[in-house]
C-alpha cells in the first residue's frame, strides 16, 4: 500500500497538517510557511509536474479549516 502524497491530494495534507500541527492556526500561516509546513510531513513526496502554487495552498489552507470545524 502506498502511504505517499502530494500537493494534489489536498485532504489528505489537511488531515495530517492538524494531526501535525494542533497549535498552529491556519488563518494565521503565510503561504511560504505553509508550503515548508506540507514539504515536512511525513509521507509527502512532489510529483514531477505537480509543483505548489498560490491556488494549491489556499485549497490547502481552506481545506485545513474545514478539518477544524
């Protein structure tokens, strides 16, 4: 089973960025913190062609919100 993922898999980064990180506020992370913050989780590996941008992060960040409701 393949226990990897990347910036596509944008519920999959929410899930274990608030398992990761339970004190972070995600209304308060710039896009370059959070970038490095998904680059660290374990399991998380770029995909050639997939590269982060701003519309990424803001679904990654948005997505991290809703987890927290």
């Amino acid at each position: 089973m393949n226990n990897t993922f990347h910036w596509l898999d944008v519920v999959q980064i929410a899930e274990a960025l608030v398992d990761a990180h339970p004190d972070i506020d995600p209304l308060t992370i710039a896009f370059p913190k959070l970038k490095s913050l998904v680059q660290a989780l374990k399991g998380f590996q770029e995909q050639p062609g997939h590269p982060s941008n701003e519309k990424i992060l803001e679904a990654i960040q948005q997505a991290w919100i809703d987890e927290l409701k």
